[in-house]
C-alpha cells in the first residue's frame, strides 16, 4: 500500500466507520449465527498474492458484521458499557501510527510524560487526594493499566511484597513460603470475579465476606473477619473495595473499611471499573467517601467515559512496593534518565505498552469537563426513567438501588418465570439484556450503554419488555 491509497483507504474506512454508527440502531443487536459460521466464507490458507482493497471492503459486510455483537447500539444493556468516540479513535490511529513500546522514559519519552500528565488531569477531575498526584511532589501517580483486572493484581502484589518485607523484620527466621502460606485479602461476596482470580493468581486466599440489606460490605463485618484471622494466626493484608458492583452496581462502605485498614495495616485498593467515571460529576462524589484511605484506586475510562478500550486508570500512594515487585532490570532495558521519570513497565505485569495516553488526551480536549459530565448525568437519567417505567407496571419489582446507569429489575414470581422472560426477549434479537442473581434471587439488568442513547431508546426497549412478557404470562393462562 503507497501513501496515496493510504489516504484514499483511510477516507473510505473513516466514512464507513461513520454510516457504521449513525446508523447502528437500523442493525439487529444480537447477531444470530451458529458457532464456526466463518469457516465457509474464508479460504482455508492466507493468500499468496496481494488482494485487492475494495475485496476486503466488501467481506466487512459479508463476513465480519453478520457475526458482531453491537454494543454500541441504544438496544445493548448487557454487561457494563464499553465506551467509544471519534476523537478516541482518531488518538488509535495516531498510536498505532507512532507504534512506540513505551516501556522505559527513554523508549519514547512523550510516550510516559503524557501518560503522567493526564492521569494528573483525570485524577484532579475526581477530586482524588493530592497524595495520588504526581504533581504533589510526593511519592504517588497514575498509570494506564489495560484492565481493571490487571490493576487488582498489581496492587494485590505490591500489597504482598510489602506485607512480606515487614512480616520478614518481625520474624526473621520464618521463610518466605510461610509467610506467603498465612497471607489472607478481604473483599465483598459481590466483588467482580477479577478479584477472586488475582488471589488465585498471585496465590493467596481471599475472603468473600458477607454484605448488609443495601449489599455493601461494612466495615464491622471487614473487622470481625480479619479479628478471626488474626486468632487462627493469619496474616491479612490486602483488601478490596468496591465501588458500583457488576452484579447490581452496590457501593461498598468504602469509609469504614478505611478506618479498619488503615488501623490494622491492611492494603485498601478501591475497585471503581464502571462507577468511578461518575465521580467527574460532583453530586456523585458522596459514593466515594473515604477515598484518602485508600492506598490505591482504579477505574476504567473505556467504560463509562467515551475513551475506547483499553484505558484503566489507576492511582498509587505509593508505588515503591509495586515496583520493587516488578523490577527486573536487564542491562539493555537501563538508560541513564532512570529515576527521573516513571519507568512504566515497573508500575505494570507485562513489558511493552502502547502509547494509551493518546486518547485520553483527545477525549479530554475535544470533549472538554462540561460535556463529559452532560454525557454521564444523561445516562443516568435515563436510568432513572427507565426505573420509573419498571415502577409503574405492578408485574414487576426492582433489585437494589438505582445510582449510575443501570436498572436491576425481575418479574414478580419464580426465577423460572424470569429465566424465560429473557430468553424471550434475547431470543426476538431487538434488544439484549444479561441476568445476574443474589443469593437465591435472579433478575434481569438493564445498563444505558450507547453514547447514541436517548429517551426515545429507553421507552423502545420498555415496549420491547412488556411485549415478550405479556406473550409468556399469555402462553402461562392458555395452558393451566
């Protein structure tokens, strides 16, 4: 490819990506293929001679698309948004261009002293702690991690290296896979799957304790649990917060789980992957109460904040542990600027990285603070509507709280009864929802997830609900 038809490729993708999402509403949002429906449509072997562009152009409708799930479309409310905007993608293209590994300072200085400088920009926007600044002067800053998971484990193994080193001045005999054998993590019953597996990862056990009516854990319930560990002769040090959980977007008492961790010595890591990007907003602020007590802090922008995966932003007290638990230093990896600037790849799990700054830069300059905040503050009112919506009809209850962009809701009657509904209704392909379930209790969620969102799209969806219900508690009265 010349840089001629590169520009002329570049013009034609930018504007089928465009007729792609102004109009996404007219494509059904679940596709309805079978596994291995690609197989026939490719040929067994890549090419040997160069294909032509329009070719390829062509197989994104005939191959690609019949096979895409379309989240971004105002029908997807399952899972939790997956953000996406045109400045991001304009900052993918500029990355992928400059294709920079920014593992050290000196790889691709701009590379790191961006990635600084927004994190400094996002965190100020949520009004984090100054001690979570590199602009503080202090010991603290913010990395780009890929994921929300990733961030979980690397706080969990600095947390251990830290408690290990301590554990090693008091009982200096004692080795290192005794300590590591009574190390013990706390987290709620509702905290993200990640979490459990950062402890099968990083190979310690993780308590999953127990939650109040409002499903968030407290901090008597975290003191009780670790006061039991401690009699057993248990070594806790790390535990999880978290803040909107997957299940039904609970916050956890974040305030008094800090007091007991900071009293016990006990690593606090606030897990805020979809909510946190809310706390750009003022109002919502009061959900993150008793964030100085943190030691470290996570969430996603490629949620909930129009920049496209991946970009989970994550904020360290003090990185010191970290990494001293990443750093292995190979001559050809050393540069004579070394501790001047962050050399990210200690701050992380994997060596390379890509230049992710980009477009977060972008999204922040071309959005602005204002309209990133009209766009979180839309979502959640159109939750709030939706929530009015489910209220108004008596068939139907709702599970939890309604805070951010998401509606918890069920049928009254069995989970058979819902398990069905949402057959139903994922079955028909206009709208797609997932279910989750508390204890014994299954319910569908519905999440505001497109940034084409609209009221109009919310009361389509309602009708799309109320259709499919009415048609099973119909086919339910014919047969009894």
């Amino acid at each position: 490819m010349d840089p001629d038809s590169f520009k002329d490729y570049a013009k034609e993708m930018a504007e089928y990506i465009t007729n792609y999402l102004e109009n996404i509403r007219d494509r059904k949002v679940l596709p309805t293929v079978e596994p291995g429906y690609m197989k026939p449509l490719l040929p067994s072997e890549a090419p040997q001679t160069p294909e032509q562009w329009q070719d390829i152009m062509a197989d994104i409708e005939r191959v690609i698309m019949p096979g895409v799930t379309h989240w971004h479309s105002p029908k997807f409310h399952a899972y939790f948004p997956t953000a996406q905007s045109y400045p991001s993608i304009l900052a993918d293209m500029l990355s992928g261009a400059i294709a920079c590994i920014g593992f050290t300072w000196i790889a691709s200085p701009a590379c790191t002293e961006l990635e600084v400088i927004v994190l400094d920009w996002l965190g100020k926007m949520l009004n984090l702690p100054k001690e979570f600044l590199a602009s503080s002067g202090g010991k603290g800053g913010g990395v780009i991690q890929g994921t929300a998971s990733e961030a979980t484990l690397v706080a969990l193994l600095g947390a251990k290296a830290k408690k290990i080193q301590q554990v090693k001045e008091q009982h200096p005999d004692w080795t290192e896979n005794e300590i590591i054998s009574k190390l013990v993590a706390y987290c709620s019953c509702q905290a993200h799957s990640s979490v459990e597996r950062a402890g099968l990862l990083g190979g310690i056990k993780f308590r999953q304790l127990e939650v109040d009516e409002k499903y968030k854990l407290r901090g008597d319930t975290f003191a009780e649990a670790i006061r039991k560990d401690r009699e057993q002769g248990f070594i806790p040090f790390y535990a999880v917060a978290t803040l909107g959980t997957t299940v039904n977007c609970a916050f956890d008492r974040l305030d008094e789980m800090g007091i007991v961790a900071n009293r016990e010595d006990i690593w606090l890591h606030v897990d805020a992957a979809y909510a946190g990007s809310s706390f750009i907003c003022p109002e919502f602020r009061y959900l993150m109460k008793g964030i100085e007590l943190a030691d470290s802090f996570n969430f996603n922008p490629h949620k909930w904040m129009l920049v496209n995966f991946d970009c989970s932003a994550m904020w360290l007290k003090d990185p010191t542990y970290v990494i001293n638990a990443f750093n292995v230093d190979p001559l050809y990896l050393k540069h004579d600027m070394q501790g001047s600037a962050p050399d990210y790849r200690h701050w992380q799990i994997p060596l390379g990285r890509r230049f992710r700054s980009l477009k977060l830069w972008f999204v922040l300059r071309l959005y602005g603070v204002e309209n990133l905040q009209k766009f979180i503050r839309s979502h959640v009112a159109q939750a709030h509507e939706f929530e009015a919506l489910v209220l108004s009809d008596s068939r139907f209850e709702i599970v939890g709280e309604v805070l951010m962009g998401l509606v918890c809701f069920r049928l009254k009657g069995s989970n058979e009864l819902n398990e069905t509904l949402l057959k139903r209704i994922n079955g028909a392909g206009n709208i797609h929802l997932v279910p989750s379930k508390i204890k014994d209790t299954y319910f569908l969620r519905l999440a505001v997830c497109s940034r084409f969102s609209e009221s109009k799209d919310i009361q389509y969806s309602w009708k799309e609900i109320k259709l499919r219900t009415n048609e099973i508690l119909e086919e339910q009265s014919l047969s009894k």
